[in-house]
C-alpha cells in the first residue's frame, strides 16, 4: 500500500506543475516550496529544539492558535515554526510575529521528511484537526518526536474504519495523543485499541470567544453599518451570492456586508455583476472623504480582501455562511460568538457545531432563496436565536487549557 500512497504523491505534484498554468494556488504552491530546504538551511538554527506547529490552511490556523499562543506565553524562549499546506494560510500568516519562521510543508516523501524534521529539529509537533502524512508521521516517529493533534474530528466513513484502512490506521499509530472535539471520535479511536486520546472540544471556541471580546475595530465598515440593521454573509460562494442578491431588494432598510472566499478579481467582478452599486472596501479605504461618504450610503459593501472576516461580525445582526452549497460550510462560530443567529446551506452534515446550533434553534438550514427569505424573515424577529448562539459558544470554551496542561509534560 505504502507504492501506491507514493505514487499519489508523484501524481499529485504532476498535476499540480499542469495546473499552475493557469491556476493561482498551484502556482503559489509550487513556487513556496522552490529551493525550501536551502531557504531553511539558511534561515532555521538546527542545532536549537523548536516547537512545530502545522496548519493546512488558514481555517485551521484560527483553530490552533489558542494553543500556539498559550505555549508561546509559557516558553517565550522557545522558539516556533509554523507550516502550511495551502497557499491561502500561508499567504496571510507568513509574518505571524510569533513565529520564528514560518514555511509551506514540502510535498510528503521519505526523503523530503527526514531532510525536514532534521532541519527543524522539532521538541514536539502540533497538527491541527487532520492532515495525516505518513512519511511526516513515521519520520517524527522514528527521532522520538511527541507528535500530537488537536481538535482531531474523526467520523466512521473515513479510510482509518474501513476493512481496507490498515496502511492509513499505521499513521494514527505514529500519534502520541489525540485530542478530540467529540465523544464519537474518542470512541471510533478506542475501538482500534487507541486508548492515548481524550474528548477535549474543540479550540475554536476559545478563540473566537476571545476575538468577541477583543474584535479589531474597522472604521470604516462601523461608518458603513452606521444605525441599518446589518446582515453579514462570510465565506460565500457564487451559489450562495445569488440566493442573496434577491434578499437586497426585499430588505431595502437593510445594509448587507458580502465577504467572499474567493477575493480574486474574477470573482469580485462577477459578484459585481449581481449586485450593481455595491461598494468594495479596498476602494472606500482609498477614497477621499467626500467620495467616501457617497460610497458609505451603498447597500451592499464587499469585502474584497483577506483577514478582517472575524471581526466583521461584531457589526452584524445576522449571519450567513457560505460554502453549504459546495463542499460543506464554513466556520459558523465566528459569527455565534458575535451573538449573530447564522443560517447556511445544506451541507453541514460534517460540522457538529452546525448541528448543535440547529438545535438550539440558533441557526436555519435552507436550500432556495425562499428558504434564505423565509429564514431572514424569522431571524431578525426571533431575539432569542442569538444569545442562544452566543451562549453555546461560550458554554464550549476551555479545550485550551486541557491542550495546554498536557503538552507541557512534553516541554
């Protein structure tokens, strides 16, 4: 089995050198890992033990970083490095000040992994959620690395349960401890006779419970929202945009904040097409006052950039998050921890946040635009949905600190 993961990775790489042509991302993938290993040479002290963190994309950042930075509160004298599979997390967060440096992780070989780890020279590794790379694993492993994952989620339709999983259930035992968001994952591990795993939650929720008390204040969007009720929709996706033009005309008192996922200029100009007049916030941000303040009185607002999303929703009443119409949802909990009732799509089967929120009748599921209408309608007369969503946030906090206490065994 071991030829055949090799060969995906070979395959992988082939097809990523094709797609780079006309792709962005491939082309930065490729690009951040040319000449990595003497870029680390030069700039990583081997001879110091680091802390590793690995993230795959910016989403899983936002949920290790309670973790990182509780360590690095700890040991500041410790040094970190941080990794990054996609290139949209390691685009925003390569000069995150914490960090010593910070790297996109080489493709998964035997070879590039020991060249890594023996470059990094790692005390111990954090990943976050998932990503399981054998060679990583077994090369952490093997130089008696504590390697540990945090907000692990496992669910029974994943390669580790099936009849057929034993090459993928050999990664897992490279672990030394998981820690997990809920009881099913605990008991899906236990059931393989890995008993190294305790039930901690998930750290999202101390960190967007954190970001709800200390958001960053934006100006300019506070100016925008002025005294409208404001409706923000984060993450959003083409499908998802046009449920939400038609939601402009029949809520003309409302102010709509519209963050895409994708910010390229494609894609704004194609949100543009839909929804006429709408500011963007990289050209209010250049505008002179008295053009500014035309612009302040547009309906819609899009936030044509990365990295203010999180702190956009202490301006909002209510959520939409995008993404239920593709691949599954994004991240409900910023939002929540605002006190913003959400509503999204209907893939959200893989989010146990989503289903408690449902639950709790803090969050609506819809699949046409007269559900969106029908949802809308309901949300801003129900006053109850957002402190519900609130108070679930606030009710999850503390994974962090059981993270913490354990790691620090290791240090």
């Amino acid at each position: 089995m071991l030829w055949l993961y090799n060969f995906a990775i070979f395959l992988y790489k082939i097809v990523l050198h094709i797609a780079s042509i006309f792709n962005t991302k491939a082309k930065l993938f490729l690009k951040g890992r040319k000449n990595i290993f003497n870029i680390i040479k030069n700039e990583v002290d081997v001879t110091k033990k680091h802390i590793w963190f690995h993230f795959a994309s910016l989403g899983e950042f936002e949920q290790g970083r309670p973790v990182l930075e509780e360590l690095k509160k700890l040991y500041p004298d410790k040094p970190v490095i941080i990794t990054f599979f996609s290139p949209s997390g390691y685009e925003v967060r390569k000069d995150y000040p914490l960090a010593e440096k910070v790297f996109y992780l080489p493709l998964d070989t035997r070879k590039n992994a020991a060249e890594f780890v023996r470059l990094i020279n790692p005390e111990i590794a954090v990943f976050t959620k998932y990503e399981f790379w054998y060679h990583y694993f077994r090369a952490l492993h093997q130089q008696q690395v504590p390697l540990f994952i945090i907000s692990g989620i496992f669910r029974p339709d994943q390669v580790f349960f099936k009849w057929y999983g034993n090459f993928y259930r050999k990664i897992l035992g490279f672990v030394t401890y998981f820690f997990v968001q809920n009881a099913q994952s605990v008991n899906l591990l236990k059931a393989l006779n890995l008993q190294n795993v305790s039930l901690s939650g998930d750290t999202r929720f101390d960190r967007v419970a954190e970001n709800a008390l200390m958001p960053k204040e934006l100006p300019l969007i506070r100016k925008f929202c002025a005294d409208a009720p404001v409706f923000i929709a984060g993450s959003t996706w083409l499908p998802d945009e046009q449920l939400l033009k038609d939601l402009l005309v029949q809520y003309p008192e409302w102010k709509f904040v519209i963050a895409p996922h994708e910010t390229h200029a494609a894609h704004i100009d194609e949100l543009l097409k839909l929804m006429p007049g709408a500011s963007r916030y990289t050209q209010l941000e250049k505008l002179p006052a008295q053009a500014e303040d035309s612009a302040l009185n547009h309906q819609v607002l899009i936030i044509d950039n990365i990295g203010i999303l999180s702190s956009v929703y202490q301006y909002g009443r209510i959520a939409y998050i995008g993404g239920g119409f593709g691949t599954g949802i994004h991240n409900t909990l910023e939002a929540a921890a605002f006190g913003l009732p959400v509503i999204f799509g209907p893939k959200y089967d893989k989010f146990q946040e989503a289903k408690d929120l449902l639950a709790l009748q803090a969050a609506v599921s819809i699949r046409s635009a007269e559900e969106l209408s029908a949802a809308f309608n309901k949300l801003q007369k129900d006053g109850q949905a957002g402190l519900a969503a609130k108070k679930y946030v606030e009710d999850k906090t503390g994974s962090t600190a059981q993270i913490i206490k354990h790691l620090g065994q290791y240090i």
